[in-house]
C-alpha cells in the first residue's frame, strides 16, 4: 500500500525558509492552478476551459483572457494592467491555418495562407510572399515598394540575402558554411569593412575573428567549463576572472565590471548598475527603472528615462503591441520575423540578416532611415559599451534597453558586451553546452539565437528542417521520392509547428540521430524507414485501422508515414493528448540515420518525457536490431 506523504514531512519544510519557497498547485489533470512565493510576490492564478485550455491567467493587477474555437484555436487574447484593456483576435481557414488578426488599435491584416498555410500576405505591409521548400522565405514585396530576398544552397542554407529598394541596397549580404553549418564567412556585399571570417574549435563555439583581408580582428579562449577567458572583440579586449563557484567576479580592459550575485545566481551589481529580483527571477528593478511582467513572465510595463512603455505579448512569444509615452505601436510579423511597424501616423519596415536582428530600416516611402551592424554577440559594430542606440527591436529580434546596456530576451536579461546572461538558464542543461547555465547561443552567436530567453535554436528557427536538410544534402529534390520526402517533410512540420511554445506544458524531446547502416544496395532510406515505421508504434495492441491504432490498448493515436517520415498524433482520450511524434531517416555520410521526435501540450510533463524518452529510446534499439538481422550490413568500427 502507497505511503502518502504530506507537504508538511518533506525535507523542503525544514531546510528553505517561509519566504525562499515557491509553491505549486495542481488540479486533477495536472493543470497548474496556482503559484504562490513565499517573498510576497503576487501570486500567478491559472484556469481553464473544459479541453485545458488557459482562459485567464491573473498576476497581481496584470489579468490575461484567452478563448478558442472547436480546433482549441486561439481565437483572442486580452491584457488588462493599469486601467488599460487590450484584445487582440485571430481567424482561421477550414485548414486550421490563421488568415485574420485585428489588433486593439483596430488595425486588420489578412494573410491570405496557400495549401501549406504559409501567409502569402501580410496585410498591406507585406505581398507576393513566396517560399523556398523548405519552408524559408524567398521573396517578400514590402508595402513601401522594397523588396527582400533570400536564395539557398542545395544544402537549405541562406546564401544570399539581399533587401533591395529601388536600386540602393539596404542590405546585401552573402554566407558561406562548414560542414558543421557554421558561419565561416560574413560577406558585406556593400562594404568590406564589415566583413567577417570565423573559425570555430572541436565544440563548434567560436574561436577566430578574421576580416575580409584574413587579417585576425578578434579571438575568443575557454576554460574548461565553457567560460570566455578572453574575449579579443573587434572593439576591444576583455579578460574574465570567475570566482570558486565558477561565476564571473570582474571583467577588465575595454569594459570593466564588478559583479555580485544574490542566492539564486541572478547578477545583482555590475559595478555600474544594481537590480533587484522577485522569487519568480524576474528582474523588477534597475538602477531607478522598475519593471512589470505578465504570467507568462513577458515584460508588460517599463518605466526608465525614457518614460513609461507598455507591451503586449501574444502567446507565442512576439511582441504585437506597445503603448510608448502615449502613442501606440503595432508591430507585423512574417512568421517570427518583424517586417514592420506603425504608429503616430509612421511607417518603419524592416530588413533582416540571417539572424533576424534588424539590419535595416526604411520608411514608408523605401527611403533608408539606418542601417544596422553588430559585433559577435551583439555589440553595435565600433562600440565599447550598449548604453546608447535605439529602445527597439534589434538584435535577433530583441529589444534593447539602453539605459541600462542590457539586451531583454523575455525570460532573461543579456550583456551583449561580455557575451552572457545576467541569470542562470530557467530551463536547465539539455546538452553539453548548457552546462554552462549563463552562456549565450552556445557561445556560437552566428549559428544560433535565443528566442525565448531559455534555450538556442538554430538562427534559421528551422531546426527540423535544418536537420533534414543538412544530413541528406537536398532539400529540393525533383524526382517523385524527393517530392514524395518533401511532402512529408511540410507536412509533419505543419503538426510539430502547430503547439503553442508559449503554453505553460508544453514540452519537447529528441532521441537520435541514430546509426542505422551503410549505404549500399540493400541500405537505403527506403528500406530503412519502412523499419521505423513498423517500429514507430510501441506497445501497439489494436492493429492499425483507417490510421488509427492504439498504444497499450487504451491511448488512441493517429498513424501515417508518408516519404521518409512516419508520424503518430494523439487522438482525444490519449494520456499525453494533444501530441505529436515524428520519426525521420535520411541519409548522411555514407549512411543511413534516423531519428525521432516528441512535441505536445499534454498534461504531466515529467510522464510523458519519460515515457517518451522510454518507449522511443527502446525503439531506437529495436530497429538497430531489425536492420541487422534483416538489411545485413556490416556495422562501422568505432
């Protein structure tokens, strides 16, 4: 017989005190209901539809309201804080696929999705939007008459990236790569000035700054925990000391700081400015400034020299709409890229590089208001420190805060001067660079970004596709297989893309790549994947029917493999529902590899990542198994 144990015998009672402690509450169906903390910040109050959707989420005076329609679609998001009531709505297709947004300020943009979903429009700002295959953006017309373009390697790889207006170029930029999909040249068609070539070490972290004359500008070292020792930037030099908890205690030479740390690894002092913290790690204040966050921990408010600005965040994450000393923004994307902005009667479009930090920007008549150039890691190009430029979204999309010389990446604050965040990371290690809980992109700044403030993704935000692309060498293939890959590929993209990162469950694993074979005659991707497919359904017990089966007899999914991918969707009733698993074999190095992913909004994350990771680690080995018993390959020596 089970032993309950109350909250009140565990150890947690008796070593933390009262006011340390944050407290967790739960319903049923492992909704989370309510966050209390201990030091008297307000506690979060969470509740839900009949489906588990969130309809309101209150913070102390910061109150948020969602609806949805029958596909538990988004259909409004509401922010109320300081007497101010904001909504903003969406429409959908009979696809599921969003054409409509109205903002509060009243403004409507239709997108216009083709069969894949993809906007084919922003509303008026936006037009003639066409895409590559792999899902990346080839051409947009912007409002203003200018034009962005991108073309790729075969590879899926930006190559060019050009934002022509008329015939003056905002931004003309062309990538070279490695092996390893790193950056190794930057070329600045309109200037060799800004040039960059880079090398990278064994960890693919950057190493050696070069510019167009190879002539070396800049040189990173590490300690073997992953800290920058030294850090010969284009602007400077800096040298790091770290202290016996291996935190960064000072910096000196081109920026000198001090740091000091409260108990839970957030930067309190750096020698120019002091910030205070809540229980929740959200940084409430700044040498004067004071901040205010929603639920989800975006920030809401901000009051510093500047006045008083206040920000709407959808729940995917993207700022859409600000209130900034009285006048009102409204910012448009083209999927998670800024294309423009209005308000007070101005127009700003935006042109970007392959990082998506703002690299140009025009006016409503394609005339060129600036111009945009950034350091490894952030640094305007020339600078020494951040405190100056523009309280705008920058670098990879980020705002900046001047007045303090901090980048605001949602969930955390970043120094682009030293390269690292001024807390630890919320979510934990997830891979060998992540152990290092304060570095930033794995200290690879040209490869990856950091949307959320949580965890680096590759800068093209198409890891799936990265993948894909990068392991078979074609993304873009014209015969019927590759067309047939290629299908398969958007379409299992479609259900990965489809959960809410924003959601408080959302969750997401990955297992592989996995070693399969060697290439040879009978070693293909065929056959390979038609043993993964088989193998894709763990612990199936009802034979699949019209695509449906189930797992232990009593969670019902959706099964279908199409290309090289084989995809399994929870059907309602499911434990984990709603969910997604996809298992992909491709081809790289002479091999055949495969491997497998899980995304989802199901309740009990802890359950289903282990589960997850049980089940599908298990039928990694299982198809290791089969195709050595039925492919007959000689395996490689290690």
């Amino acid at each position: 017989m089970p032993v309950l144990v109350s909250a009140s015998e565990t150890s947690c009672d008796n070593s933390v005190e009262t006011a340390e402690k944050t407290t967790f509450t739960y319903d049923n169906l492992g909704n989370i209901r309510k966050v209390s903390y201990g030091d008297g910040t307000d506690d979060k109050v969470y509740t839900y539809d009949k489906n588990s959707n969130l309809t309101s989420l209150e913070y102390g005076d910061v109150i948020q309201n969602y609806t949805y329609n029958d596909l538990n679609l988004v259909e409004s998001e509401r922010l109320r804080i300081d007497g101010f009531d904001w909504t903003i709505s969406y429409l959908y297709d009979n696809h599921g696929n969003r054409k409509n947004v109205v903002y509060p300020g009243g403004g409507s943009l239709w997108y216009q999705p083709n069969p894949l979903g993809q906007p084919q429009r922003v509303g008026v700002f936006a037009t003639s939007i066409s895409f590559h295959p792999n899902g990346l953006y080839k051409s947009v017309t912007l409002k203003n008459g200018c034009v962005n373009t991108q073309t790729l390697y075969t590879s899926g790889y930006p190559n060019i990236q050009r934002s022509l207006c008329g015939t003056r170029n905002i931004v003309y930029n062309q990538y070279s790569y490695d092996g390893n999909g790193n950056i190794t040249f930057w070329d600045d068609k309109q200037s060799n000035t800004y040039d960059l070539r880079l090398t990278y070490d064994g960890l693919d972290r950057l190493d050696n700054i070069r510019n167009g004359n190879n002539s070396l500008i800049g040189d990173l070292n590490y300690d073997s925990l992953g800290n920058i020792e030294k850090f010969d930037s284009i602007a400077g030099t800096i040298n790091y000391t770290y202290d016996a908890n291996e935190r960064l205690y000072s910096t000196s030479g081109m920026r000198a700081y001090t740091f000091t740390y409260d108990d839970r690894g957030n930067v309190e002092d750096n020698g120019f400015d002091s910030f205070t913290y809540n229980l929740a790690n959200e940084m409430r204040s700044a040498s004067g400034n004071s901040y205010v966050y929603d639920g989800h921990g975006k920030r809401v408010k901000a009051v510093d020299s500047e006045g008083t600005r206040y920000s709407m965040y959808s729940l995917s994450g993207q700022l859409l709409y600000e209130r900034i000393n009285g006048a009102y923004r409204q910012n448009y994307y083209l999927g998670s890229q800024l294309i423009a902005h209005q308000g007070a009667g101005e127009q700003t479009f935006i042109h970007p590089d392959i990082l998506g930090t703002t690299a140009g920007k025009t006016n409503s008549d394609g005339g060129l208001i600036k111009r945009l150039r950034y350091a490894p890691f952030g640094l305007e190009w020339g600078k020494t420190n951040a405190s100056s430029g523009e309280d705008e979204i920058g670098y990879t999309g980020h705002k900046h805060d001047k007045s303090i010389g901090l980048t605001y990446m949602q969930a955390r604050y970043y120094d682009p001067v030293i390269g690292r965040f001024y807390s630890n990371d919320p979510i934990g290690f997830r891979d060998v660079h992540s152990f290092n809980r304060y570095a930033y992109a794995n200290n690879n700044p040209f490869k990856y970004v950091d949307p959320t403030g949580m965890a680096s993704r590759t800068a093209t935000g198409q890891e799936f596709e990265r993948k894909r692309c990068k392991q078979t060498g074609n993304c873009s293939g014209n015969s019927e297989q590759d067309k047939r890959r290629e299908k398969g590929r958007k379409l299992t993209e479609k259900f990965v893309d489809s959960y809410d990162t924003g959601d408080p469950n959302y969750h997401q694993y990955e297992i592989g790549p996995s070693f399969g074979c060697l290439i040879s005659s009978s070693c293909t991707v065929s056959a390979v994947a038609g043993i993964v497919d088989s193998e894709g359904v763990p612990f199936k017990i009802l034979p699949p029917g019209n695509g449906e089966t189930s797992l232990l007899g009593i969670n019902p999914i959706n099964h279908f493999a199409i290309g090289n991918f084989s995809v399994n969707v929870t059907l309602s009733g499911h434990w984990f529902h709603p969910g997604v698993v996809v298992h992909a074999t491709f081809e790289s190095q002479g091999a055949v590899w495969f491997y497998s992913r899980g995304v989802g909004t199901g309740k009990d994350q802890f359950w289903n990542m282990a589960i997850g990771y049980g089940a599908f680690g298990k039928m990694h080995s299982d198809v290791s198994n089969r195709i050595n018993t039925e492919i007959l390959f000689n395996p490689p020596r290690l």
